[in-house]
C-alpha cells in the first residue's frame, strides 16, 4: 500500500479513489443492498467533509457518530477526518448516561445519528439524522466539483477519538494520531496479505476496533467490503455464496453461532473463503477444528490487539516463514517494540508495547495516561501473554480478570481453555463467585455441542481430572447462547453479577 500523500487517515483509501470498483456493499436493510464504487463513496466521503467545514467546524474539533453500521457512518469517518476534525464513534447499546457523558467529554460539536437514535443526543448540540429528521444527512453534503483539499496532520494531530468500553468505570477516549494509524494500516496491509481482489465481511459494530480496522485495511488495499448494520449469523453465511467472501471476520462468540447453523452451512458454497479472522478473546481447539473442517481452504487467524497499543501488534505469518502455531496471536509487527513483565521468567507476563501506532493518551485523563503510558511510550496493556522458543505469541488472561481461590491465581483463560478440550462443550465461561472460607471459586457457563447430554458432575469430574483441584468450576450452568456486551464480546460483567445471585441463592439452601 502507498500511504497517502496527505498523511491523513481519511485518506487511506486514496490510491483507489477513482476506481470504479465496488468499494462498499450496504446491508443496513438486506432486502435492499446498496452498492457504492470507490469513485462514489470518495465523493461522498468529501461531501462530508465540505459540509463540516461550511458548517464552521475547525481542525481539531469532535464529530459523533451514534448509528449502527451503514455506508453513512463510513462517510462520517472519513469525511471528518478529512476535514481535520476527529470523529467519536459512540455504543448505541451504552445506556443514555453514558451516551450523554461521552459528548460531553469529548466537547462535540456535533453528532450524525441513526433517527431512533437522534433523540438521546444531549439539547444544544447539533444532530444530524441518517434518515427522517429536521436536519437530514443528505443534505448537509456539500459535493465538491474537485477532490476536497485535505486537512494535512503533524505529527501531534488526532484522528479519532474512540473510547474504551468502561466496563472497570466510565469509558475513557483514546487518543489516535494521523501518523500512527496510517503507518499501522500499511503494516496491516502488508503483513496480512490483504489484496485488491478481496472481499470482507463486517458485522462487528464499527464502534469496536475490530471492524474499524478490518475496514480501513480492507478499503486501503482496493478491496470490497460488506457491511452488515448488526450481526445475524444466517444473513452472514448467506452471504459468504452470494458475494464470494474471502475474508471473513469477528469474534469466537460469532463464529460459535454461524457453526451451529450446521443444516444452512451444509447448502452453502463456502469455497471463496481464503481467511477466518477472529479476535477480542480466545478461541477453544474445538471451535478451531470445527472451523477447519466447514473452510478446509482458509487460514484460521487469532488476532491480539488494545485499542491504546495501535491496536494490532501482530503479524500473521512469520518473518523467515516458519508455520505458526495455531493458537498463537502471532509475531511481533516490524516496528512494534514489545516486553513481558513482572511474570514467572521472561517469556510470560505482562504486555508492554512500543509503536508508532500507541495512543498518545486517554482524553482529559492525565493520571489515568500516567498509569499506563511512560513517557518514553511504554504501554501497559494489563494483559498477560506468553512467548515460545520461536519467537510466536500466545494470549493468556487479561490481568484483570484473574482472581484468588485459597490463595491460588486463577486465570480463566485457562480453565475455558481446559473445558473446551472436551469434545462435548463449545464454548465455556468462567469467573468468580464470592466464597466465605475461599474468597472466590470458580462459576462456569457452557454451550454444549447439538445433541449432547453432558451434565454438571460431568463436567466437574473433567476438570478434577484435566486441571488443577483448586481450578474446577464449583456450579456448572448450561445455557443456549452467551451473553454479549456491545462489541459482540462475552459479557463478563453480566455473568459475574449472575455468579454473586447463584453464590447467595447457594448460601441460602444450606
């Protein structure tokens, strides 16, 4: 990929500007798919751009976006940042609070918003409506007769503002710059082999980083892309067939419910894809192997990324081409400086990371950047990982999440990983459940496969026999599906809450 001539992120896609290749497949209503050129949706994207400008915003000044995905979010994200302005992508599924006080943190000047949206937008900021509204989007879109001049950033300028998901207290706005993320994009690009003739599913909210980056790398390259507005696993593997996909992308937990849909897969063509990209958590061996045996041709891929750290600080292939181990995260990037500390020896601990791409800090949170950024651009990542003799990384926990049993760490990345080796479970959750002589023990939640009879002692005596005593999960609970926060991530939150009822309706029995 050629960086753009301005250095500006808006600008990534530059190189493709006049192509008339599809560059976006709208499936915000899949009964009415609305496909936009690169020539198209560049104008657009400028249009945007102008019109902020001509409504008198400045360099520097924020842009909320409060939509679910569509092409118009893209054409916000772009166009401001074009303009010099930094657009702010907002959770619609975070409560009115929140909401309210992310625009106030960030000081938005504006927000463009989907129309059921557009009421929860704070008095006396300006909302700009996706559809129905008394200031529509279509027509605050200025069109330029020649491409619209774009904002060129130093190396201090921000980009974009997105914020983290709170889920330890309010959300914090990372700070990206222009420089940064276009040099992280190129390495993205290249390190992934991501080509023109690719065609890449998103279905993960564009507020999330995931999809940020999966559309901004696949755009970079000349690639098209489809865009879902949520995340239906049978409109998704309808898909695949009908635009040939050959990336495809999201989370474990997405991945979980297209491989239950066994019946509708099994009538599908799946042959066009060539990558499965999942990231945000772990992925069992089980979920790995069913996914080899449904996409024999494509290459399964565990990202690791932190919206603070670039966010993408592995490649997927290795320098002197040497296999990569199948859950590995990857190698480290060219140009991405990377430590483990405070661990057992000097191949696992805690991330610490060095990049072009590392945020410049968390907005108006001085203390809070102190706490995790040096001055010489350190980054804790609160995450634990470890390293093998190769050179290849593999996640562990996020530190965070461990808890103390008797005097014992748990990490329940371990104990899901142990579960999910039986052959019966899909997917398993583990997180603490407050304990009077223990502290904590360990709940577990489980997805069985289809058909399956496992039971609770089942699943106990697995653990006791495959993981340490301490370790096994004291309550095993079954459900049909997991809870999902906003980024389509498992809801830890909500099953801790879950696991401190269970613990007390417990006490209560005895």
């Amino acid at each position: 990929m050629n960086p753009p001539q301005s250095g500006n992120l808006g600008d990534v896609f530059s190189a493709h500007a006049r192509s008339d290749r599809v560059a976006v497949v709208d499936l915000y209503d899949p009964t009415d798919p609305r496909e936009y050129s690169y020539r198209d949706f560049n104008g657009n994207c400028d249009a945007v751009a102008n019109g902020l400008l001509v409504a008198g915003l400045e360099p520097g000044d924020r842009v909320g976006i409060l939509a679910l995905n569509r092409v118009e979010f893209l054409e916000v994200l772009f166009g401001a940042m074009r303009a010099g302005c930094v657009p702010v992508m907002i959770n619609v599924k975070l409560p009115d609070e929140t909401v309210e006080f992310i625009i106030g943190d960030a000081a938005m000047k504006i927000v463009f918003a989907d129309s059921d949206q557009a009421a929860r937008v704070p008095a006396g900021v300006r909302t700009v409506a996706f559809d129905d509204g008394e200031d529509p989007f279509e027509v605050f879109k200025i069109p330029t007769e020649e491409p619209f001049p774009s904002f060129f950033p130093g190396r201090s300028d921000i980009a974009e503002q997105p914020y983290t998901s709170g889920s330890t207290g309010r959300p914090k706005g990372v700070l990206l710059d222009h420089v940064g993320q276009v040099w992280m994009i190129g390495k993205i690009v290249e390190s992934r082999d991501i080509r023109e003739d690719d065609c890449s599913v998103i279905s993960a909210p564009l507020y999330h980083k995931n999809a940020l980056l999966a559309v901004k790398s696949a755009l970079s390259a000349g690639g098209r892309i489809v865009l879902f507005s949520r995340f239906d696993a049978r409109e998704y593997i309808h898909a695949i067939e009908r635009y040939r996909l050959t990336m495809l992308t999201g989370v474990p937990t997405m991945y979980a419910l297209i491989l239950q849909e066994e019946e509708l897969l099994d009538q599908t063509d799946l042959s066009s894809v060539r990558n499965c990209s999942m990231g945000s958590a772990p992925a069992s061996d089980n979920l790995l192997d069913t996914l080899a045996k449904r996409f024999p041709d494509a290459r399964l891929n565990l990202n690791y990324g932190i919206t603070e750290g670039g966010p993408i600080l592995f490649a997927w292939t290795h320098p002197e081409g040497l296999p990569r181990p199948r859950t590995s995260v990857g190698f480290p990037i060219d140009g991405v400086d990377i430590r483990l500390v405070d661990g057992p020896d000097e191949n696992e601990g805690v991330l610490h990371v060095k990049s072009p791409g590392v945020m410049k800090g968390y907005h108006n949170l001085p203390d809070a950047t102190e706490k995790v950024l040096t001055e010489d651009g350190w980054m804790d990542t609160g995450d634990i990982l470890r390293r093998d003799e190769i050179g290849w990384y593999f996640f562990v926990d996020r530190a965070d999440d461990m808890f103390v049993c008797a005097g014992e760490n748990i990490y329940p990345g371990d104990v899901e990983a142990m579960l999910e080796r039986h052959d019966e479970i899909m997917q398993a959750v583990v997180v603490p459940a407050p304990n009077t002589l223990k502290a904590h023990v360990p709940f577990a939640w489980i997805v069985k496969r289809e058909g399956s009879s496992l039971d609770e002692q089942t699943v106990k005596d697995f653990a006791l026999k495959n993981g340490p005593v301490y370790a096994h999960p004291r309550r095993v609970f079954f459900v049909e599906a997991l809870p999902l926060s906003g980024t389509n991530k498992i809801d830890r939150r909500a099953l801790e809450a879950e696991a401190v009822e269970k613990a007390r309706e417990d006490e209560g029995a005895i």
